[in-house]
C-alpha cells in the first residue's frame, strides 16, 4: 500500500520542519553541516524522506531556507517604515540600528543570508525576489535623499557604503572579534551617529 497523501496543511508543516531543522544545523556548523541524513536525524526520519518535500534535495531546501531569511529580514525592515519613519534620513539612521539588532537577534538567519554561496536567480527567481525585496527599503530612502537633493552620488554606492558598516559591525559581533558580548550595544549607537554624520556628507 502506498504511503497516504498529505493534505496542504501537512505537507506545509512538513517543509517549516525541514527548513528549521537546516537552519540550525548550519548556524551550528555551516554548509558542510547541512546533509540530507542530519536533517532526517533531527526530523526522526528516513534520509529519504525530505526528498518528499524537496524533490531537489540539499540545493532547493539550503535555497528556501536562504529564501525565508531575507523575507523575515525585509518585514522587518518594512516594520520600520509601517512604524511611522516619515523622514529618510531618520530611516536611514535606524535601518542601521535595525540592521544590528536584526544580526544580533537572528544569527542563524543573517548568517545563511550571507554566508551561503549565492544560487542562480535563473533557477532559484523567489530567492532573487526575496533579496530584492531586503534591499529596497533603504535603496528606495537613500534614492528619495538624492532626487531631494539632499544627497549627491550614485545610489547604489551610497547605499553600500551604508550596508558595508553596519554589515561589518554584526559580522565582528557574530564571528566573536568583540570584547564582550555587550560591547555591539556600546559600538552601534556610535555607528550610527557616524553614520548620519557620514551620509549628510554627502550633501551638496
């Protein structure tokens, strides 16, 4: 007799399971961590069974795991927008705040954003979409600085410059290069003050 179908609901939960069961496996020990046979180990299944719900194996759940993190990172940046940040500078300054406490809040997710080796857009489009969507928050207030004239440059660049600090930040937070663990809470107030410092720079 074969195996009884799943009903939507099932096989939904089914798939949050693998991709939770993943995502700790590769906060604990990266890519090389993250094996079809760990993850049955974790779920209590045969090795053969996420096939079931990824009938791509290792690849498309590692990809929907990745897929998750950045939709999660993007609500949370669009929070900050839906919580009444009507000024860009003002949004741009706690995208920074946010952006820190997001990696020191969710580390599993922020290192699978942007540890995993990046997948083809081609094969994987609601990763590429959901990347997108994580970066236009902060794009979308630096272009509006710009058209304002506020700000004077190439948005994309601005806009590095901006991820590259507090990106660097989380990073030396979460790969153990701090002092403490206190010491991101000391470090991103000053951050961000230079950063506003830094972007009003940029002025005309």
């Amino acid at each position: 007799m074969g195996r009884p179908a799943l009903t939507d609901e099932e096989f939904a939960a089914a798939r949050d399971r693998t991709c939770e069961a993943a995502l700790e496996l590769f906060h604990r020990g990266g890519r090389d961590a993250v094996t079809l046979r760990a993850i049955s180990g974790v779920l209590g299944c045969s090795p053969m069974q996420p096939y079931r719900y990824f009938p791509g194996g290792k690849n498309e759940i590692l990809a929907e795991v990745k897929t998750r993190a950045f939709a999660h990172f993007a609500e949370h940046q669009e929070q900050m927008l839906a919580d009444g940040i009507d000024n860009d500078i003002d949004f741009v300054e706690s995208y920074g705040a946010g952006y820190v406490r997001y990696a020191k809040d969710n580390p599993a997710s922020f290192r699978i954003m942007f540890e995993l080796e990046p997948f083809p857009e081609e094969e994987y489009p609601e990763l590429a979409a959901a990347s997108a969507r994580a970066r236009r928050p902060a794009l979308t207030a630096i272009k509006r600085l710009i058209e304002s004239g506020v700000l004077v440059g190439d948005q994309r660049q601005i806009g590095k410059v901006l991820w590259a600090s507090v990106h660097g930040l989380a990073t030396l937070h979460l790969t153990g290069q701090l002092a403490h663990d206190a010491e991101i809470d000391e470090l991103s107030p000053l951050l961000i003050k230079t950063l506003r410092a830094g972007i009003l720079s940029f002025a005309s």
